[in-house]
C-alpha cells in the first residue's frame, strides 16, 4: 500500500443499525489482536487460517445481505479497470497516473461478502474513481469505515473528517515530519 493511499471498508449500514439499533461513529477494531494474527499467519503453512477474535472487520457485516455480485462487478468495472495479476476481484489503476484500488473478498463458499474495500490515492485531486465509489454506496445504502473504525456516510464532507489525521494525509502535508515521527516511534 501506498502510503499516499487512505483504506475505506465498505459496510451494510442495515446491518449495523440491526446490530446496534442505530449507526455509532466508531467500531472496533483490535489493532493489537491483528498484529498477533499477521505474525501468526506469516509464520504458518495454513492459507486459510482466520482471526479467533472479534472486531468490526471480522463480523460477518455481509452475510444477509443480498447483493447482486455480478452487476456490482459491472459497476466496479466501469470505474476501474481489473488487476491483470489476478483472477480475484481485485481492480487497480496499474497504469494509470493515480494509484486506486478496489477488492472485493467473498468467503469460502462464495455465498456473501467477507470483506469490501477500496484505496483512493490522495494525491488525485479530480475525485472521479472516488466520487464512482461514494456514488455506488450511496445508491446502495452503504456506510464507510477507516482503519480505525470511524464510520461515515458516503460523501465527501464526511469522508474528509475521517481522513483528517490519518497517515496518507499526515504524509502528504509534511512528508518529513511524518518520517521523523515514525522514527521516534521505534
């Protein structure tokens, strides 16, 4: 990932309100628990292995949600073009002057969406793969979540709250203060 990229999760609002009776700001997200699961699967043979905890991105958000994957697709492809190193549902501007990214992870059986997510270059001012993206989630009902688990709606306004502060946009407004901070951090 580049780090002039910011991660959105795409989840089913339904399913959260379902969830919680209502849409809180912010899920969690176990930071410290993926760190370990990260190791753990690096240094196994199992391809397969999966968290043995639950946080927002291991819940099931997906699973009774019907969607239409083949016309989702369809529209993914119209924004972006698919990555030529996959066969997976992975979209990337491979050749393109901005680096986007779309994937979408189904779970095994292929019955429903384990995880959804895109990666919007900051640096690409015109917003047209990000405006397709927030488009698509609205006509869809659909909430974004960071990396942290800040929720918002899928507009710009509110997407911009959550990507104040974040890496990518830390980086892009004083690249060596970001290094320097990272340094410090070791």
């Amino acid at each position: 990932m580049a780090i002039n990229q910011f991660i959105t999760y795409i989840l089913p609002k339904k399913a959260i309100e379902a969830k919680f009776g209502e849409i809180p700001s912010q899920l969690e997200i176990k930071h410290s628990e993926w760190e370990k699961f990260w190791e753990k699967y690096t240094s196994s043979d199992k391809e397969d292995l999966e968290p043995d905890f639950e946080d927002a991105r291991t819940i099931n958000w997906w699973k009774e949600t019907k969607i239409n994957i083949t016309e989702l697709e369809t529209e993914i492809d119209k924004i972006i073009t698919r990555a030529s190193w996959t066969d997976d549902r992975i979209w990337k501007s491979e050749k393109a002057e901005f680096d986007h990214d779309v994937s979408i992870g189904l779970n095994n059986t292929n019955e429903f969406i384990d995880e959804f997510m895109f990666r919007t270059d900051l640096t690409d001012i015109n917003l047209n793969f990000l405006n397709s993206m927030l488009k698509i989630c609205k006509e869809n009902d659909w909430i974004l979540m960071d990396r942290n688990g800040n929720l918002c709606n899928p507009n710009i306004s509110d997407l911009r709250q959550i990507i104040k502060g974040s890496d990518a946009d830390r980086f892009l407004k004083n690249p060596t203060n970001f290094f320097d901070e990272l340094n410090n951090n070791k």
